[in-house]
C-alpha cells in the first residue's frame, strides 16, 4: 500500500513558524509521504532565503516557485498572484497529492490554493473563520474555506462561523491554535539577548489595513506617536518580518 502523499504551501516564514512543530510529527510519520511547496518571500534573498531553514530543518522541498517580490501598488501584487496561479496550476497537473495544508489568508498562497482546488487536490484550511478588518486578508481567507475539504480552527467562535459559511460540521474542528501551542516549548537559545533581558515590557503589532487609503508608512507613523510618550520609560526593541 502506497502511503499517503502529504504537502503544505507555504510563502513566508510567519505560516512556515506557525505549523513548524505540527508538520514535523507529520514528516516523522512512515506513513505519510510529507513535503512542503514553497513561494513568495521564502525564495527571496532580500527577505533572507527562509527557504534555508525549511531544509535545514530536514524538509523534503517538492517546489521552489520563484516570484518577483516587488509589491509598489495593488497591480504588482494582482500580478504574483497571477504568476503563482500560473505555476501552481502547471505543477498540480502533473504532481497529485491526497492532502494539501492551507494556513492562513496570505495573496500567493491563494492563489495556491485555487489552483489546488481546480486540479481537485483536496485542501485543509488552518486558522479559518477568523476576523481581521480593513483587510483583503478577511475575503481571502473566507474563499479559501469555500474551496477546502476539512478545517482546523483556534477557537470554538472560529469553528462555527466557518459552519456558518456553509461547511459541513463533521469536517471542522477546533483545535487551538498551533502558534500559541508552540509558545509552550520555545528554544531560549533562538531568543535574542535583548529580549531576555526584558522587563516591564509590552508588544506592539502592527498590521497595516490594505482596505485603507492612507500608505502603510502613514499608518507605522500613527503607530510610532502613539506610543512614543513611552521611550523614556521603556526599551524599545524592533524586529522586522515579513
């Protein structure tokens, strides 16, 4: 009996972070054929090649899709999103797999996941149901429920707003969520000094809303004045992502 083939797309180190520690319970399983399709950011030299750690990390890598990065206008990311579609489309038609891993709501891997759908690959949607406003994230990420077969969702209230949406009870479970789960067993020897050092401290996240007419470098500005009252009694450190 041929085991079970397995992927998960992923296009940049915040999803790949997220399923790290549940994917690799998956790629110890001598059952299960596992690998990861890889785009977006994760190839980029200028976002570091993350697609090293993937192998690092002992990966088998099924698919490299290279993509230009260069995101100055709403048309260049319609563009990767086309690109990938293209790819991915070409890809599906000759490599079948009984399961692909969709986390999240992120442009590419939508495109991932529409040609998955299309070439009738069977999807599982993490992290569906959930909210985010001002955002085309919330319609992606609703679109990818309606093209998956079974879903994983963070909290109870997740759960049932993708039943809301139309999908079948049985196939959506709420399992928590993978990131706050990977906090539980994090390597102090990945955490940077500075951040050890902390106390008295608090995270600042910024998301900037791609439904809103201001530039996100007005919104990061917003943001900066608003907590700038705070420099002169807290440490302010800064990590940049993508």
């Amino acid at each position: 009996m041929s085991n079970y083939k397995v992927a998960f797309a992923t296009g940049s180190r915040a999803d790949y972070g997220i399923v790290r520690n549940y994917i690799s319970k998956l790629n110890a399983d001598p059952e299960i054929d596992f690998s990861i399709l890889t785009t977006g950011a994760l190839l980029a030299s200028e976002f570091g090649s993350a697609i090293d750690i993937i192998e690092k990390d002992g990966f088998k890598v099924d698919f490299k899709d290279k993509v230009d990065q260069k995101v100055g206008c709403l048309h260049d990311t319609v563009h990767i999103m086309a690109t990938v579609l293209d790819d991915y489309s070409k890809f599906f038609a000759e490599n079948k797999y009984d399961l692909l891993l969709i986390l999240g709501d992120r442009y590419e891997i939508y495109s991932v996941s529409i040609a998955a759908a299309m070439h009738r690959i069977p999807i599982l949607h993490m992290h569906g149901g959930e909210l985010t406003i001002a955002n085309y994230d919330e319609f992606i990420r609703h679109s990818i429920t309606k093209m998956s077969h079974f879903h994983i969702t963070s909290t109870e209230e997740y759960r049932q707003r993708v039943i809301q949406l139309g999908e079948q009870p049985k196939n959506v479970y709420y399992l928590g969520a993978l990131g706050a789960e990977n906090s539980l067993s994090i390597d102090m020897n990945n955490v940077p000094e500075e951040l050890k050092d902390l106390h008295d401290s608090f995270v600042v996240l910024f998301h900037p809303e791609t439904l809103n007419s201001q530039s996100p470098l007005k919104q990061i500005k917003v943001v900066i004045e608003a907590v700038s009252k705070y420099i002169d009694t807290f440490k302010f450190v800064f990590i940049g992502s993508n």
